[in-house]
C-alpha cells in the first residue's frame, strides 16, 4: 500500500495532535505527499480531539470521508468507538486499553461497559489492544502511552512508513532529554502488537492442525 488513510482519536491532554504531526513527519521523510486536519476541541483539555492524516504519492483533501480510513488509533477505548464510523469495514484499530467513563449527568441514557465498546469494535474491525500504561509504567513514565501507540501503528503491515523513518521524526520533534525514553516507548508499541500476531497466527495454526 502506497497511501494510507489515518484517523486518530482521543481527548485533550492526551497527546493526538503531537502523535498525527509525528506520523505526518516520518512519512515526509520518506517522500509521501501528506496532508492533516485536527477537528473539535483541540484547545479544551478533556474534550474530544480527532486529527484525520493522510499520506500516499498524491494527496489533495485533507479530510477523510467516513467510511474511508484504513486505520483508526484510539487513545481510549470510548473514543475509539465514537470515532468508529470513520473506519472501513475490515479496517485496522489500534486502541489503548484505557476506558474513562463518561458523565452523562441529568441524562438517563445507560453509558456502554468496556467490554460492549470492544465487542463493537471487533464486530468490523481488526482490533489491536495496547496496554499502554502498563507498557509505560515499565519505562517509569507514564507520559509515552501516545509513542507506544505510535510503535503499535508502525508494525501494522498496512503502514507504508519504515520504523527507522518514525524514529527520525521523533528525534527530531522532541526535547534531547526525552528521545531516548520515547524511542524505548515505540520499540516497546511495536513489539507489542508485533507479538500479539504472532500469538494470533500460532493460534490459527493450532486450530487448523486440530481440526485437520
């Protein structure tokens, strides 16, 4: 695939505008037209962010169309469900396993559990879950979840961008101080869905051998 359709989605605080531009960054690098858009409350911290990025050999809208993004990246599993409809059928999700509950204050519409926004998820996606606190928590920082995301992204096969070209853009964006942890933190995204494949094939394998 020579072009790709990204959407990614969260709440402010959260880091998705740093995560697009970082994506956007390592797919100039390697010579991809690219074009992006951030829509909602990008400024309110807590309000939900949408950042829509494509790349390929010639891109002239910056604007996905629903129903048309190959990949949606979710900092938060309610998030990742609201922005669900922007997906494809059989499209990618990469989600961070993290659910904040919704306030719903004077309204008496049930909020969903986790575990229905995942079954929805699946119903029409590829779902690749990270743990990124807990992948965080390992680095002793917990401010990396959106670089680990990042990482997961970057091992889709569907992701034209090399590694190599994610690591420049993110030795180039941020502070001397902080490369270092956050290219562990992308390494540590990338193996995680890297292992969650090969976990899934062996399954498969097992299966067919059982069964055949």
């Amino acid at each position: 695939m020579t072009s790709l359709d990204a959407v990614f989605s969260g709440v402010g605080g959260q880091g998705v505008v740093v995560l697009s531009d970082i994506y956007c960054e390592a797919a100039i690098l390697e010579g991809f037209d690219v074009a992006k858009a951030e829509i909602h409350g990008m400024a309110q911290r807590g309000g939900s962010i949408v950042a829509h990025a494509r790349i390929g050999d010639k891109v002239e809208s910056p604007l996905i169309e629903t129903g048309k993004a190959d990949v949606l990246i979710g900092f938060e599993v309610l998030e990742t469900a609201r922005a669900l409809p922007m997906l494809k059928h059989g499209g990618n999700v990469v989600v961070n396993m993290k659910y904040i509950q919704p306030c719903l204050s004077g309204s008496n519409t049930k909020p969903k559990k986790e575990g229905e926004l995942m079954q929805i998820l699946k119903e029409k996606a590829r779902v690749h879950k990270v743990d990124g606190a807990g992948l965080a928590e390992k680095l002793g920082n917990m401010l990396v979840v959106n670089t680990i995301l990042l990482g997961a992204l970057s091992a889709l096969p569907e992701v034209p961008v090399k590694a190599e070209s994610f690591k420049q853009a993110i030795a180039g964006r941020l502070k001397e101080k902080y490369i270092n942890v956050n290219l562990k933190a992308f390494q540590l995204g990338r193996e995680s869905v890297a292992q969650a494949n090969l976990n899934k094939g062996r399954q498969i394998h097992n299966h067919v051998t059982e069964t055949g």
